[in-house]
C-alpha cells in the first residue's frame, strides 16, 4: 500500500506563506498525475493544484497566481507553495497519486488562516 504523508501545514495570518510537502512511499516520475487538494469546513474536496505528464500544471482559480505546485522524483516528494494567504484558504490539505488502477491519498494536514 503506497502512503502519501501530508506535513508543513498550521496556523498562519493573512497575507502569510506556508509550504506543504507531501512525501511518498514509491517513486515517483514525470508519468505520475500528482495533486493538492483541499476540503473547507462544510464543503466538498476540490481540487487546488495537479501536475500530470511530463510536468504540466493546472491550478484552481481561486488560488492561480498564490500557489505554485512542484515536485523532487527523487525524493518523492510534492509540494505546494502559498502566499498571500487569505481566510477562504483555511481548509485540511490533501495530496493525491492517481494512474489508471489506483487512487492513493494522504490524511491531511489542516491550515488556518487568521484575520
């Protein structure tokens, strides 16, 4: 069973930065389709960030020009880049490996954003 460990998450004030990784128990290559995503108090999980094949990245609307996804395949390792935090960025973060025969996902690591 591959694991996805979510870590980097906390409390942060608006304006503020954080950095999520997200560490893999495989490895990992330009083939494999890797996100964030993020679930609101109250809402459903959607999706923030994806890079699929070959590198290529797709980014939320809300959060376009705040966050930069990326990855080390030698590591195994995801991260999210945020800054210019706002309230409606405080939700539980989830990172996501997903092929055409599995679905793997992390617990979450939670970020709250304070006024």
């Amino acid at each position: 069973q591959v694991q996805l460990v979510e870590s980097g998450g906390g409390l942060v004030q608006v304006g503020g930065s954080l950095r999520l990784s997200c560490a893999i128990s495989k490895t990992i290559t330009n083939i494999n389709h890797l996100g964030w995503y993020r679930r609101a108090p109250g809402e459903q999980r959607k999706s923030v960030a994806s890079m699929g094949v070959g590198g290529n990245t797709n980014y939320g609307d809300s959060v376009k020009g705040r966050v930069t996804i990326s990855r080390d395949n030698a590591k195994s390792q995801l991260y999210l880049e945020m800054s210019n935090l706002k309230p409606d960025d405080t939700a539980v973060y989830y990172c996501r490996n997903v092929g055409v025969t599995f679905d793997y996902w992390g617990q979450g690591t939670q970020v709250t954003v304070s006024s």
